[in-house]
C-alpha cells in the first residue's frame, strides 16, 4: 500500500503541484471490473478510477480516454456525472484510468431502496432523458449497436462459453423470433442501474461507472436497471427497485418527449436479464484464465442461475396456457443426479422442502458441508468484524461462497444440457413443448436454490408456480 500511496501522490502532484501527500487512501468495495480508489489531498476529496494493467483492459471497445470523454461530454449537458479533474498517464505507473473530484453521498442500494425519496423514480426518468439528450457532435468516436448486432454478439459468448444452459436458449430463440426494428440512435450510459448511483438528500446525486456508454435504442437503458438482479430485493417495485412502471413510463415522456414503447422495452428486459446471466458465466471465465483470480470474480459466476429464474418469469407467458397452469411436480429427467427427496415436490412447501437444506444429520468424521460450514463460521466471527473497507465486503463475499459449496454437497442441481440447448436454440422444441416450461421450472429453482437462496425471485417463483 506503501508504493501504491507513494505512486497516486505522485500522480496528484503532477496535476495540482505542491508537495503534499494524499491521505485516507481507501479502495471502495464492490468493482469487480475496475478498481474505484478514495482519497484525500490538501482539503479536497477524490477518486481514481483505473484499471491496474492493460490485461483488464482486454476486449473492451475503448478505453478509459473515451471514456473519460463521454463522462466530460455529459457533464458539460447537464448530466449528474462526476467531474474529471485529470487522467491518468504512461508517466504515472498507474495502469490507465481518470482521477474524478469525490461526491458525498450514498451509494449503497439497500440503504437507498430501503426508504427511497419520493422525487427518485422522477429523477431516475430525467437523467435518462438528459443523457439521451446529449448533443451526437460534443462526444467521441463511440460504438452504435442495435438489438441484431447486440444479440448476435452475446449469443457467440454464450456459446464461447458452454452453450450448455436451455433456459438461456430458450430466451435466445425468444429473442430471434421477437427483435424490434431499429430506430435512431441516442447516447446510452449502458449500466444504469442501482449501484451506479448516489443519491443524497437533494435526490440523484450523481451517475457513476460509463464504461458501457455506446450509442443505440433508449429503451435499452430504461429496461436495464429494471432486471430483478438490479433491484437488490425488492422485486415488488419493478422500476428500478423504487417503483412501479406506469410511473416510471409517465414520468420518462415528460421528461424527453418520448414515449416508452412497452412492447419494445419488454425486449430489452429479457435482453437484459439474459445479457447479465452471460455476463456472469464470462467472470467465471475470465477467473479461469488468470486474468483476475480475485474470489468476487468465480463467486459472481454462480449468479447465473438468478437471471434463469427470472427469465423463465417473463417468457412464460408467451407459453399456451396448458402448459403454464402445469407445475414442476414431477422428476426433471434431466436433473437425475438430484437426490430423491429433492425430486418430486406437489405444492410451495414441498418445493421448498425439497430444496438444499443444512439440516442434515451427520455421524462420524466431519463431512464435507460440515468443514465448509466450519470455515464460514471462521470467517464471521473471527475475520469479518476486525475487517474495514474491501476487506470486509470480500469476507462476506467469501461466506456466500462457502455457502453455496455447503448446500451443492448437500444435493444441488445440474442443469447443463447441451442437447437441450440446442435444441431450443434452433427452435426444435420452445415453450409449446408439452411439460418443458415445468421441466425448466423444477431444475431452475433448484438451481438457484443452491447458489442463491435468499435473491427475491426464488420465494416468488415457488409461490407462483407451485399453487
């Protein structure tokens, strides 16, 4: 910490003069992409964005000068993003990155969602509108992408990696069969959602992260903070976590002009949700390789199966009625490896039952589940309350991760079928299929039932599709 400390005060120096040395350097958690650094230096508060090599860099359509030139471009419209004060240089022996003058407000979306302003879902729909709003001419060379080119980008990544999840096809092949016809391209933050933002008591404080911005259809970036994944539990409040649609379609209109489209932002939400499954399936992927062994990368890789759960939500409607009145009560021929007593719920309860538990009565030598539950333990009670900033985070991070082996060595689902996928990737079989939607059901929420048994939609999921 000393070197890098010593390499950041250098780098201030250089863009503000003086001799001082920067103070309360502090990593902020969270950042499994980039690395956010806060810090003090002669009164004033900031915080570098960088990436620490060019290896992070890797694949990404452009790098931080562009971004860097979007963010200014934005601010200079009118937008809450951060103010720029410099970038980072070859000279600096920082990686790459910008240094950004420090917000005070709140980040954290459970602290925001818990009780959100009354103005946030209003401020939510004009800050849209404002950075849909900024002039083509005031911004860099970016990327435009329709949903065809979108959607073929992310279907070869699919396969890249695996192509092995049908529920992830079965969306694909929804997709194909339902893409929107383009439109005129506007500016897209790419990433708006709940933890991008901060919030204080005047409202939205300020829009953070746009390494996503790229230009393309506006209901993109209104669909994307929709997904269950970014409401952080409150999957009551469809829009955004804060509210309900109807409000939030309303309020985007009086703010750009524009109508939302339902039809169309539909798409983008199962696009959405599908886009961020993947995206989880890529950390996996990029932890493999090396590029980032850090643990939050190989932990994110098990949050594909929310996005199952969710995607089977939204699509199932589109099934003939038959087959979504039928429950998953049956044995999923291809979950077979599932122990009996998690094969054949008959209502909520049982379906619940049926999912990993820890009451599992042991004998003998200490089993598998019993050192990771061990192991947990260790980490709550000894490690975690003596840890601060990052640290802390990436103990509970290391707690969840325990947890999920704990509850697949107790009897979790395999759900990757090659065949299968396929199979709904060419249309062969689709949601028509008689008993799929229930076969997918079944194997989904076991799925997620042992990677992440607390996220909303597996409480909601059992209710709906077991009564």
């Amino acid at each position: 910490m000393t070197d890098f400390t010593t390499l950041v005060s250098a780098f201030v120096r250089r863009i503000f003069g003086g001799s001082a040395e920067v103070e309360n350097l502090t990593r902020l958690t969270g950042g499994a992409n980039m690395e956010s650094w806060s810090f003090d230096f002669a009164g004033h508060g900031y915080v570098l964005r960088r990436s620490p090599s060019a290896e992070m860099m890797a694949g990404r359509v452009y790098g931080h000068d562009i971004e860097a030139a979007v963010v200014r471009a934005a601010f200079m419209a009118g937008v809450n993003a951060p103010e720029i004060i410099a970038e980072v240089e070859a000279v600096d022996n920082l990686g790459t990155g910008y240094m950004m003058r420090r917000v005070e407000a709140e980040v954290n979306p459970a602290k925001i969602l818990a009780s959100p302003q009354p103005s946030l879902l209003n401020d939510f729909a004009r800050e849209l509108a404002a950075i849909h709003a900024v002039p083509r001419d005031t911004l860099p060379a970016l990327p435009e992408a329709g949903a065809e080119s979108l959607l073929t980008d992310l279907k070869a990544r699919f396969l890249l990696f695996g192509g092995n999840r049908p529920v992830m096809a079965l969306a694909f092949r929804w997709l194909e069969d339902h893409l929107p016809a383009p439109v005129d391209a506007v500016l897209l933050h790419g990433d708006f959602r709940m933890g991008n933002i901060m919030v204080d008591t005047g409202g939205l404080a300020a829009v953070l992260d746009w390494e996503l911005a790229h230009l393309g259809d506006r209901h993109q970036d209104l669909a994307f903070g929709c997904i269950n994944s970014w409401r952080f539990g409150h999957i009551d409040r469809p829009a955004f976590g804060i509210g309900q649609m109807d409000a939030f379609f309303a309020a985007y209109a009086r703010e750009s002009g524009h109508n939302v489209d339902a039809g169309r932002f539909r798409w983008w939400l199962v696009y959405a949700t599908l886009w961020w499954g993947v995206c989880c399936l890529q950390m996996t992927d990029i932890w493999r390789s090396g590029a980032d062994s850090g643990l939050e990368r190989a932990v994110i890789g098990r949050r594909a199966s929310e996005t199952e759960v969710d995607l089977l939500m939204l699509l199932e409607e589109d099934a003939p009625i038959a087959e979504q009145n039928r429950h998953p009560e049956h044995r999923s021929p291809l979950a077979a490896d599932v122990p009996e007593p998690y094969s054949k719920p008959q209502s909520a309860d049982e379906m619940q039952a049926c999912m990993p538990k820890s009451q599992v009565h042991y004998v003998g030598e200490t089993s598998a589940a019993e050192l990771l539950n061990a192991l947990a333990s260790w980490i709550e009670t000894d490690i975690k309350p003596h840890a601060k900033g990052r640290d802390r985070f990436m103990a509970a991070v290391a707690v969840n991760a325990l947890g999920i082996l704990k509850r697949e060595t107790e009897g979790g689902a395999s759900i990757h079928d090659k065949l299968l996928s396929e199979e709904l990737l060419s249309g062969r079989k689709s949601l028509a299929t008689p008993n799929l939607l229930a076969q997918l059901k079944a194997q989904s929420l076991q799925k997620l039932a042992t990677d992440q048994p607390k996220y909303s939609a597996l409480a909601v999921a059992l209710q709906k599709w077991t009564h």
